[in-house]
C-alpha cells in the first residue's frame, strides 16, 4: 500500500497523498479500502486507480457533514418545498436506509448512470411512500430538535388534546 501511496504522492502531490491516507485510517473497513490493502488480491492497476479515485473524490470521503445525498437530493428535486420535504421526511423515518444512500454516494459520487440510477430511484421511492402515524410522529420528534419547545407542531398537537382531556 505505501507503494501506491508513494505513486499517488508523485502523481497529484504530497496533499493527495495525505488525504487518502486520512480516508484509509478513517474508513478501514470500507470495500475501497480492503480492496486497496495488498494482501486483498487485487492487481497493483486496480489497486492504482482506486487510490486515485480517493484522491479525487477526497472531498465526499473527509466532508464531515453526513448529509452528502440530501445535497444531491436537492440538486435533483429543485426548488419544490413539497417534494423536497417528502424526501427529507422519508430519510428521517427510515434513517438506515438514508444512511445507506449517504455512503452509496460518499463511495460513487453519483457520477456514473449506474450510481445515479440507485440514488434516483430512492428519491423517487421516497416521493411515492405514504409514512405510517408512528414514521409521521417520529419526523415530527426528529424536526423538534432544531426549534424552541413551544414552536414544535407535535407539542402544539399534544397541547391541544391535553387541554381537551382534562377541559382546562
């Protein structure tokens, strides 16, 4: 590996070099990564143009915000509130799967027909779901986090029927 390290260091410069470092020691479990190692049985072109795809694609693997498919969620949807809140709301409902897609992206950078076919069809699976009362409540717990108690709609809801309960 320090071989190949050592080549991408010559090639794109010692900070390329550093960054796919910094993504093998961060992400070793990665398929990339165990493919890169040179025990995986991996021929040394493969095993080159892997560590070059780290050292373009640097920027998805070191980005620490784990949002990376909501932005090319965005890019997809548009400017449409609507369709746009149905994504979101679905990737809080179901965060395993939004996870999934995260790394798909992170690992693909959607920049193949064939990556951006998975990505595509999760969007639109996401567009088409009809979330359960118990998924609904629990993007709606998901969302108070970012606002004051007495602003939450859940809290607004749950007032109400409290007040209704009791009749005060």
């Amino acid at each position: 590996m320090y071989g190949i390290l050592a080549a991408i260091g010559k090639r794109y410069g010692k900070d390329a070099m550093r960054r796919v470092l910094k993504i093998i020691q961060k992400y070793p479990e990665e398929r990339k990564i165990t493919s890169l190692k040179a025990g995986s049985g991996v021929a040394d072109k493969s095993r080159m143009a892997i560590a070059e795809g780290l050292a373009k694609g640097s920027d998805r693997w070191l980005d620490p915000y784990p949002g990376m498919f909501m932005k090319y969620a965005r890019g997809k949807v548009g400017n449409d509130p609507v369709k746009m809140k149905k994504v979101a709301d679905y990737s809080r409902a179901k965060p395993e799967e939004a996870k999934m897609m995260s790394d798909w992206y992170r690992e693909t950078g959607g920049e193949s027909k064939w990556s951006q076919g998975f990505l595509d069809d999760f969007i639109k699976q996401a567009q088409r779901a009809e979330l359960t009362e118990y998924e609904r409540a629990m993007v709606e717990l998901a969302r108070i986090r970012r606002k004051p108690y007495t602003e939450s709609a859940i809290n607004k809801y749950l007032s109400k029927e409290y007040k209704k309960l009791f009749g005060e």
